[in-house]
C-alpha cells in the first residue's frame, strides 16, 4: 500500500496510544480476575482506574479519532454531493461499530467501540460545523458530564435515589441512552470533548502554527487542572475538582484534553521528522491496522487466560509482559499484513459494509 501520500503522525500516535490501552486494560483486567493492586510508585503510575495514566491513552486515541474525520471530510469543502455522500458514510459506520460494539461488549466488557460509534454517528452532522461551534459542543459535554455527577453527588448525600441514570432497567429505552451519554466507560459526557477537538485539531494541520499553538494550550489546560486539584480542600471539592476519570468532572477533561493534545503534538512532530526510520514506518503501518489490533488483543486475552490458562493474574509484571508479548507479535504480525493486503481484515470488512 503507497503511504507516500498520508500523513505519519495520526496512524504513529494511534499505534502508540493503542498500545498504551493494551497496557492499562491487560492490567485492568487481569486485577478483575484476581490480580492483586500492589503497591509502590510502579502500581499506582499504572493503576487503571485511579493511576495517573489512566484512560489517557484512549482520550488521545478519541483525539486522533476527530483528526481522522477531518482528513476524511476535508474534500467535502465546498461540495454539497460529496459532503452528502461522506455524511451517509459516517453515519453507516458509526451505527454499525455502535451496533458490533454492544455485542462485542459481550466479550470484552468495557469495550470503547459502542461509544466509538456513537460519535462517528454524531460526526455526520458535526464535520460541516464551524470550529467554533465544535469547540462549544465540546464544552458543553465537558460542562454537562461535571453537572451529572455533582447532581449524583448532592443527590446521593441527601440519601436520594438516582438508580433511574445510573442503573436503569437492562435493554430499556433509557439503558441505552443513559449508557452511551452518561453511563459505561466512555460516555459521550464528556468523551464528546476528546472528539470535538481532535475534529478542530484536524482542520489546522494546514498550519504552520498548530503545532506549538497544540503544546501550549496542551501545557496551559494540563497545568490549571493540577493547581485546581491540588487546591480542593473539602470532600464536596475534591469531587468537583477531580482528576480521576470516572468522575468525569471538567478538571479531569482539562487534564486528559491537555496530555492529548501535547501527545499528539510531539509524536506527530517526531513522525514527521523522521518519516524513513523503520520504527515509525512499523508504527504507522500498525496504526492503520488499529481496529483489527483492538478486537485481537481481547480476544488473545480471553483465549490465553480465561480458556486456556496459560496467564495467571498474579501483577503488574505479568501484565506488562502479557502486552509486551502481544506487541511484539501484534505489530510483527499487521506490519506484514499491510504490507501484502493493504488494510487490515477488520478494517476492510467495515469499509466494505460502509461505502
């Protein structure tokens, strides 16, 4: 496949970022299975859930997510056919990744994928707006996401119930809804922010100043969310100033957003600049192959641990060797894949389905 003509940086910080959740959800869900914590500074970087990299490497990956509709949509400018065409497009294939995504759920649960859809399904509408619509649609998720859970908070102090958003009836109407915009792992309050901005990001690769202008905003967003947390002094402010993920508060988004952003940055700057070297030509291959990369790691996972038996859940050092192993041959593996096919066999059956 002739990649002179795309850019390196999306598909190299993809693979990364996707290694990175193979990382955190191997850990992840090698504890759920038994795996003890531990403890010591190693633990607590690499905890999934309150460890400071956690989601991390899937907002990014939502980020890169926004970049790709730009580059998809961007021959649309001007064109109303075109854009009419790639709005049925993205909708076709968000509503299948939503639909595969809850029956994937099945196998693998916490998956992204439903969300995932989900937001390609909204990005047929949003990928004619003007950027700064996009980035206030960004914000309100952000804003609504920080409401829900002080609202859970307040209501839950006061001895209410909130079963109704939270734990609704399984296959109802509102399990659904509530499931994919507030609920679950990554609800579109407030990973709608992640998108929104990736879309935005998209838009001004043209530049010569994104790069920096990405950087700074990056640091600035990054820096305000640790001086705002680090000030919370009661419990009522350390839940509207949380960093931790799943309370999905506006400082956490400041945080992840501004990692993301400087991620994306420098990565893509270091692609760029080193377009040749094999490691990045490995990358990026992989990266295009990121699909059928994620739905292979759950399913090696459950074939190697839960039939097989061949992993035990005994630490971090199983985990990080678990997603070791699984790069080295995964990466091996899709390199000479794209190399003789081109796209991947997830990808290629879900653009077939999908033109």
């Amino acid at each position: 496949m002739d990649l002179t003509n795309r850019r390196p940086g999306p598909d190299v910080v993809r693979a990364l970022a996707l290694i990175g959740v193979v990382v955190m959800n191997y850990h992840g869900y090698l504890i759920l299975r038994g795996a003890p914590r531990g403890d010591g500074w190693a633990h607590d970087l690499f905890d999934p859930w309150t460890g400071p990299l956690s989601t991390r490497f899937a907002a990014t990956f939502v980020l890169v997510a926004g970049v790709s509709v730009t580059l998809l949509t961007r021959s649309a400018i001007g064109n109303v056919e075109r854009t009419r065409t790639l709005r049925w497009r993205l909708a076709k294939r968000g509503a299948l990744l939503y639909v595969f995504g809850l029956f994937f759920d099945e196998i693998w649960n916490g998956t992204i994928l439903p969300y995932y859809g989900a937001m390609f399904l909204l990005a047929a509408w949003l990928f004619t707006l003007r950027i700064r619509w996009l980035l206030v649609i960004g914000a309100v998720a952000a804003i609504a996401a920080w409401s829900i859970n002080w609202w859970l908070y307040e209501r839950t102090r006061d001895g209410e119930s909130t079963r109704w958003l939270t734990s609704p009836d399984e296959f109802s109407i509102p399990d659904f809804v509530f499931g994919v915009f507030v609920n679950g792992t990554h609800p579109l309050l407030p990973w709608l922010a992640f998108f929104c901005t990736g879309i935005v990001l998209g838009r001004l690769l043209g530049t010569s100043w994104w790069r920096p202008a990405a950087i700074g905003v990056g640091f600035v967003l990054f820096t305000i969310a640790n001086l705002v947390n680090a000030s919370a002094s009661d419990a009522r402010a350390r839940v509207l100033a949380s960093t931790d993920p799943f309370d999905r508060g506006i400082v956490y988004v400041m945080s992840a957003l501004g990692t993301a952003l400087i991620a994306f940055a420098v990565i893509g700057w270091l692609a760029d600049r080193f377009t040749t070297a094999p490691l990045v030509d490995v990358l990026r291959r992989a990266g295009q192959m990121s699909l059928t990369l994620y739905i292979v790691h759950a399913l090696v996972f459950n074939l190697v641990v839960d039939w097989l038996d061949w992993i035990r859940p005994t630490g971090l050092d199983t985990a990080l060797l678990f997603s070791a192993g699984f790069w080295i041959v995964g990466i091996a593996t899709a390199v000479a894949w794209q190399r003789r096919f081109g796209r991947g066999p997830a990808e290629a059956i879900y653009r077939r389905l999908t033109v």
